[in-house]
C-alpha cells in the first residue's frame, strides 16, 4: 500500500500509515465477547470507553481514525486531541478483540500518537509535566531522590547482599518509593527460599512511563543504562515483581516492532527476564518450596494488562496461588485476556487521578461480586490503585501482592 500522506512532519506515524489504514472500522474493539458452552461473555472491554462513552475514546477505532484524519489532513494535531489521546490507559483490550492486520500495531499506533503531540509542542496532561521534569534528575517519576531508592531494605540484609549474584532483583521504581512492603516481601521470600540475589543501587526507572506517554528519547536514555546492570553484577538473569517492569525490559527493550522498541534502541539489551511468578513456579514444579502454614481464604486474582495481555502470562500467578494451602481460587468474570484494567497505567493515575480510580472502583467491586476475601495481584502499580479504591469505597476487600502471601507460609531453606 502507498504512503498517501499531507502532513509529511508527522514520520513516526506516518511508518505506521499502512497499518493504520488496515483498521475497517468493524467496532470490534469496543466489547469483550466470547461465545461458548458454558457461558457466553458480552461486556465492557475499554475503561477509557466506558467513562466517557463517545466514539473517539471508545476501543482502538477511534485513535486509528484520529491518526488517519491527521496524516490526510483533515485533523489538526492541537490541544483538543490530547484528552482522548491520555485518557487511554494503553492496557490493550481493544488489541485483544481486534480481527484485523492491524492488530499488533494498536499500541504502537497509539504510544506514537503521544509522542507526535510532546514532539508538536502539546502540553500532556495532568502531573506528567512535573514528573517527566524530575525523571531527568533522580531517575524516578515519584519526586523522590534517586540516592533513596534502596533505602527500603533493612540494614541486617543490605550488609549481607552481595556485589554479585545469580539474579540481579529490578525492583522498580513502584515498590522501590512507594510499595515498599511488596519489595521488601520479594527480596525476604527470594533470601528465604535460598535464591542468589541482589540488587543494584544504580537502577533506573526501566522507562516505561516514559515510553508509554510518548517520551521516546528519554525512554532511550533510560534503557541504554539499565542494559549495563545486568552484567555490572554478574547476574544470569533479572527477576521483577512489577508487571510494568516485566514487559518493559522483555518487550520493549528486547522485541522488534510493534511489540518492541528495538528500532529505536538497537541490539542493547538481551537478557532471560524473569517474573518473580516464574521463578516460584519453577521452584514448586521441582519441589523446592515447603509450607509451614495455610492461608485458608478465597482469593481472586487480577491480571495485570502488562504481565497478561502484553506478556501472555496468565498461568504462573494461577500455579503458585494453587499451590498454598487452604487457598480457593475463584475468578472473576473477566480474567486472563479478557481482565478489566486497574486504570492506573498509560499515564493515566498521574494525568486523571479521579477517573483512574473510579474504573479501579469498578474492579473492585467485581472482584467482591466473587465472594473472595482477598484480590491478588503481582504489580505494585495495580496493587496502589486498588487499594485506594478499597479505602476510597469502604470495601472490605484486602489487597495482596503474591510474594506478600507467600513469605510468610514458605519455610525457609537451610543452609
């Protein structure tokens, strides 16, 4: 197909221009379906959509057709746009449903719209001015120092973590600053269970705020160190608790596009990339975890959209979650490919915080709707959405990270 394109400024997207004019404008996007024996599934797929209900926000149609509009010229990139633009939370359900070619590139279009607005001058919206400002200085989006970032881990085991290690733990920038209590579950259950780790106190945000909002030069800059850590320690592999993490030293460091970011990057970075879900798994399938305790709850467990829909990662939280004793695990109606967003990612919780905890209202309560006593997750963004939409609607609901569940009833290993 030829680039028929007016607005020659635009190059990123117009790379994209081909993929873009695949989308036939079906409404696929818009709903999860899924037609079976048992059950037949009808419903809400897009949080963005959801909310505010008009076409250009509803699935993935919508930004296809803004993109088509501003490549033909029809459309002006102006301040208007930015709206519909960021109050996508970039969680890929409307990829999920999408029957056409287009379907791989739907996150890419929509990241690379972003960056033709920060690139065309547009203000983003919301506190991403004021973090991005700070990113560039203490290497975090959270106005924290980046001198602080290891100060979560208790002096007794920063003294005793060595220099180098089989497994190099990337905290995150989440769990590092603000869920301290599920960093601090992940490195006590890894010593626990007797893995060789440490972590490395020259981590950088990995950089997936800033390529998801469209900040793509400083995203660069951010994955060009973060690529040196791994043999900085000697380490085989990263371990991550964070589902933003994961994909984003999987997918966006390692893959060509439109999964991966390796365009702008180049060969930098190739690494084996570990969820902490996967290693525990792994240690259960070998026999290498022993209980010393029973949890005895119902619990339901929330696909996180990067460590599930952009990863393919459904089984391993399930597995692990299985293998405590005393724990039902129930699921809610819309699980695995088909999860409801938290509404937190995209840039969204720091751009539109009312409306990302609204829609994390919403999950909430859907997870009560199972009768489970606890929602589990394994991403500490989630995790912090979640919980303030518990405390925001007086839900009775407790919010836990895996590792949280697991420290506590694994027996640790002698030496």
């Amino acid at each position: 197909m030829a680039h028929v394109l007016v607005r020659k400024d635009l190059k990123e997207l117009a790379k994209l221009y081909d993929y873009i004019s695949m989308c036939t404008h079906c409404g696929n996007c818009k709903y999860f379906y899924e037609y079976g024996p048992a059950e037949n599934l009808a419903t809400a797929s897009c949080p963005q959509g959801d909310k505010f209900m008009f076409d250009a926000y509803l699935g993935s149609r919508g930004k296809n057709s803004i993109a088509k509009g501003l490549l033909s010229g029809k459309l002006e990139l102006n301040q208007s746009l930015i709206h519909i633009l960021y109050t996508c939370t970039t969680c890929g359900a409307c990829q999920q449903m999408c029957e056409t070619d287009v379907k791989p590139y739907i996150l890419r279009i929509i990241e690379t719209l972003r960056y033709e607005a920060l690139k065309a001058g547009l203000q983003p919206p919301g506190a991403i001015p004021r973090w991005s400002a700070h990113i560039k200085v203490e290497r975090n989006p959270y106005m924290e120092k980046h001198v602080d970032r290891t100060a979560w881990i208790p002096s007794d085991i920063k003294n005793k973590l060595p220099k180098k290690a089989q497994y190099l733990y990337f905290v995150g920038c989440t769990a590092s600053y603000r869920q301290k209590n599920i960093a601090l579950a992940t490195l006590r259950l890894l010593l626990k269970l007797g893995v060789d780790v440490t972590i490395s106190e020259d981590e950088w945000c990995c950089g997936s705020p800033l390529f998801r909002t469209g900040q793509w030069d400083l995203a660069k800059e951010f994955a060009e160190h973060n690529a040196q850590l791994l043999d900085k320690h000697g380490a085989e592999a990263i371990i991550t608790t964070c589902a933003g993490c994961y994909r984003t030293l999987v997918r966006d460091y390692q893959q060509d596009p439109p999964e991966g970011y390796k365009d702008l990057l180049g060969n930098i970075f190739n690494a084996k990339v570990l969820h902490t879900m996967h290693l525990i798994e792994e240690m259960l399938r070998k026999g290498e975890i022993e209980f010393e305790g029973s949890l005895d709850k119902v619990v339901t467990y929330h696909d996180p959209c990067h460590l599930g829909r952009h990863c393919e990662v459904y089984d391993p939280p399930r597995n692990v979650l299985k293998a405590i004793p005393g724990v039902k695990l129930v699921e809610m109606r819309r699980s695995r490919q088909y999860s409801y967003c938290c509404a937190a990612g995209g840039g969204v919780r720091g751009a539109y915080p009312e409306y990302s905890l609204s829609v994390a209202a919403d999950r909430v309560r859907e997870a009560e709707s199972t009768g489970a006593e606890i929602l589990a997750c394994v991403c500490p963004f989630c995790w912090r959405n979640f919980t303030d939409a518990i405390n925001n609607i007086g839900s009775k609901m407790k919010m836990m990270d895996i590792t949280e569940i697991l420290v506590d009833l694994v027996k640790e290993k002698r030496k």
